[in-house]
C-alpha cells in the first residue's frame, strides 16, 4: 500500500498532471462556447459597417475592392461619427460579407485573440522574467483565461456579436498582446544592453529587439484607433514603458533602449489621431460631456464597485487554487519581485482608467461591452498581482515558514492536495446553491451548454434561416417575418435587426439595404 501510494504522488501529484487538469477544464469550457457559434448572425451595426464592402463582394470586386471599401468607410466616419479608425475597418469586415454562414467565426475569432494574448503575456512574465517555468505559466496562463472567459461580463456581446466584439474584447488583444512585446522587449535591453553598456548586445539579440519594435509599432496604433478604454489602456503601457527607457538610457549612459521612441511616437500619434477626429465631436452632440475631476471620481469610484461585484466566491476560490504553485515557485526562484506594492496600486489605476472614457464622453458608466474588457483586464491583474505580491512577501519574510508550508514529496503533499480538494468542494457546493437562472449568470458555459442541450439555440437559428430564406427569396420589395419565439441565453443580442424597435413594426433599415428591400417588417405576435 505504502508503494501504491508513493507511486500514486510520483506520477500524479506533480505540475505535469495539474497542468493537463488546466488544460481540460479550460478546453471544456470553451467547447460548448464554440460550438454556439454555429447558430449566431450578424445583427445591427454589422449591417451598417458591411454595406459597402458587401456590395464590392457581390459585384464581383474581389478582396482589394473589400478592403478599399472598407478605407472609405474609415475616413468617412473619421469626419462623421467617431475616430477610432483600426475598430471601423475591422467592423467592416464582417465575416457575412462573404455569406451569412461565415460569422460563425466570430467566437473564434475573439477567444483565439484572448488566448493568444494572454499566454503571450503571461508567457513573458512568467518564462522570461520571473523564471518560473513552462508548468507554472501554463497554470498561470490558463487561469487567466479561465476567469475572463467564464466570468464575461456580457458573454452576447464579447463573444458573439462581431461589432461589439471586435470593438472591444478583440483590440484588446492588441493591448495585451503589445504589453507583452514591450516587457520583452526592455527584458533583453536590461539583461544585455545595460549589463554590457555600451554594446549593442549580440545578433540574436538585436534581431529579436528588432522584430519586437516593428510587432510594437504594428500593434500599439492598432490598438490605439480601438474604443477609448483600449486607446487609453495602451498609451499608459506605452508611457509607462517610455520613462523606464528614459531612465534606463541616463543610468546606463546607452542609447539602447531609446529605440522604444519609434513604437511610441507611432502609437501616441494613432492616439492622437483617433482621439481628436471630428466625427468625435459629432458624436458628442448626442451625449452630456462630464467634467475631467468628476470623471476621475466616477471612474474610480464605480471600477471599485465593480471590483466587488465581480469579485465573487467562484473567483476568490479559483484564484486560490494556485497559491501552492506559486509558494513553491517562489521559494526556489532567485527573482526578487522588486516593488510589488507598486505594482500593485499602478495596476488598479490601469484597471479604474479604463472607465474613465465612458464618465467623460457620454457622462455615465460604460456600457456593457465596454465593460467586458474591464473585466477581464481586471482578472488578468488578478491573477498577475496574486504571483506578484505573494512572491514578494515570501522573499520578505521568514523562509522556513513558507518551507513549513510548501509542497514536498514525503511531506505535506498531500495535505495541499486536500487543500485544492477542499476548494473544488466548496466550488461545486457554491454552484449547486445557485439557482437555474443564476447559474447561467454566472458560468457563461453553463448557459451556452444549456443553450444547445435544450434545443433553444437551434431553434432560434432555424427560425433565422426561416426569416432569410423568405427575405432571399421573395420578389417583394416589402416582406413581413415573424417575431422570434425563442431568444437564447447567451447568443440573443437585442437588435433592432431582431426585433422592432419601431411601432410600424420596421426592422433595421442597413439590414432592408443589404438585402436590396424596401422595407422588412416584423409582424406583431398573437
């Protein structure tokens, strides 16, 4: 028995095993998520943004008369309606252009970028700075993203309807991602350049720098013609990461890192660029301004709320799901985690800046989609802040606690393995508590597994098909539908492409547009 059991902690009990444990849960979670897409379409602005790059498709232009088109909606709505120039290209590129079964993408499209965005990211924190390991930035990674995508403030909006997505949870990548080059980058400048000043460093590394400040200068005004939470989010990264190459190049007496200006001069112009266009101003007409100071104190204020909010028992336990990794990681690690408090409070401004934008320009808090991505930076900051301030506080106090503490095989192993144990009890108690309703809530996966084992989504999708097929084939340029009879949880987005929002009963006029009708109507429900 006794041999059973050492070989049972051998082979299980080991961070190869809990990292494939990571790696299921998160790919079964994102599995029925998926699969979803296959019943989603494209709904409101997506026909507006589309219009003229689907006529270009239908008339035989090709993808250069798509793309031109889509340059012509940029600078058209750069003077009319609002100047964030990389989100309007993209929103018109809806995938629809090329057939309404294509936007089954569009769930792809956003948890492929969240993914690769955030293990890049915690690819370069974890592997490349701190140390800690392949397994541990696996684990790491994987939490991350567990929590931004199970916990998504509005799953319908961030995952499932392309304007709002691409809008939002998608040039967000680009800020994640461009975080993650710009710590890279200054990672080799500290390690070779300033250890070796005033030496350019060796080949490897200047062509690595090299590739590292064209992706920067390629992602930074990407992200920076995004909406303004994004735009604002990256220039703080960009700032951040200026004063550090400024204080870097005076220490070192090196020119090195000022490289970094040619990436920030590029982004602080897209910045700049999207954030004065005209069409901003044409856009502020339809809203009541906030001061900047009362902006601020909103900002902060409800980001703080919202903290508590989001904040739940499923977070809290998740989280505490990798303090055993990180204890252990953190006492073998030569790494210091210099000035975590810091850390600590410089991110939360990043994370209650992001709301700052909605106060301002429209005066009240952001809208649902806005605030997917505070969320889910939130959680990234979460996650990162809990590796960061626990490793530090390790390296500050007394070691043989922590030893006293830490996993080791022939020793209290396994009574960390009943501690994980204990939290997945209490995690699967706490969500048996939960009611129907609350449930879907909560665990954007459970709602969308719901969704597809009831029927509900392909019954909304065969009743689209339905609408479609009399639109498409009809000869009448006025067409009457039925109002859906089913609007599942998560994929309903509430359009007027979906429903009336008009008492006539008339449904999105871009939509009428794109399927060269007169009028579409919905026609009222017995």
């Amino acid at each position: 028995m006794r041999n059973l059991l050492r070989k049972i902690e051998r082979e299980c009990l080991n961070k190869r095993v809990f990292t494939l444990l990571f790696l299921f849960f998160t790919a079964a979670m994102a599995a029925p998520l998926l699969y979803l897409g296959r019943y989603i379409h494209m709904s409101g602005d997506d026909y507006w943004y589309g219009i003229r790059p689907r006529f270009a498709w239908a008339d035989g232009g090709g993808i250069p008369a798509i793309l031109a088109e889509a340059a012509k909606n940029v600078r058209s709505f750069y003077v009319d309606w609002q100047g964030t120039y990389s989100s309007v290209f993209m929103f018109s590129l809806t995938p629809s252009i090329f057939g309404e079964q294509y936007y089954a993408v569009v769930p792809l499209m956003m948890l492929g970028m969240i993914f690769i965005s955030t293990l890049a990211l915690f690819y370069v924190l974890c592997v490349k700075i701190s140390g800690s390991g392949l397994y541990n930035f696996w684990i790491f990674a994987l939490m991350a993203c567990f929590l931004q995508i199970e916990f998504i403030h509005s799953p319908a909006q961030a995952l499932y309807w392309y304007n709002g997505a691409v809008h939002y949870v998608f040039m967000q990548g680009f800020a994640i991602f461009s975080l993650a080059l710009m710590l890279a980058y200054f990672q080799i400048v500290i390690r070779g350049e300033v250890k070796n000043a005033p030496s350019p460093g060796s080949k490897k590394e200047r062509t690595a720098k090299t590739i590292l400040l064209i992706l920067m200068a390629i992602c930074g005004p990407i992200a920076a013609g995004a909406n303004h939470s994004t735009a604002l989010l990256t220039i703080e990264f960009f700032s951040i990461f200026l004063l550090l190459a400024v204080y870097l190049a005076h220490k070192h007496k090196t020119k090195q890192p000022l490289f970094f200006l040619i990436p920030y001069a590029l982004t602080l112009g897209g910045f700049l660029a999207a954030t004065l266009a005209p069409g901003n101003s044409v856009r502020q007409a339809y809203f009541n301004q906030m001061g900047f100071g009362v902006a601020l104190l909103n900002a902060f204020s409800f980001s703080f709320r919202q903290l508590l909010n989001w904040l739940d028992i499923f977070v809290v336990l998740s989280l505490l799901l990798l303090i055993p990794f990180i204890i252990k990681y953190a006492r073998q690690t030569t790494f210091r985690f210099p000035l975590a408090p810091l850390v600590a409070l410089l991110s939360y401004g990043l994370y209650a800046s992001m709301f700052m934008p909605a106060f301002y320009a429209m005066g009240n808090e952001p809208i649902s989609r806005n605030q997917n991505i505070c969320k889910m930076f939130l959680f990234i900051t979460l996650v990162f802040n809990e590796f960061y301030l626990l490793g530090w506080l390790i390296k500050k106090t007394d070691a043989k606690y922590w030893e006293r503490l830490c996993p080791q095989r022939k020793g209290n192993l396994w009574a960390w393995c009943a501690y994980m144990a204990a939290i997945v009890i209490v995690f699967a108690l706490s969500f048996a508590s939960l009611d129907f309703v609350a449930k879907k809530a909560t665990f954007v996966s459970f709602g969308a597994f719901d969704a597809l084992q009831s029927g509900e989504a392909a019954a909304y999708h065969a009743e689209y098909l339905a609408r479609l097929h009399h639109i498409k084939s009809s000869e009448e340029k006025i067409i009457y539908v039925p109002p859906y009879s089913v609007k599942p949880y998560p994929i309903w987005i509430r359009m007027d492409s979906e429903e009336s929002s008009h008492e006539g009963g008339l449904l999105n006029i871009d939509m009428v547009m794109w399927y060269g009708k007169h009028g579409i109507y919905e026609t009222v429900a017995e």
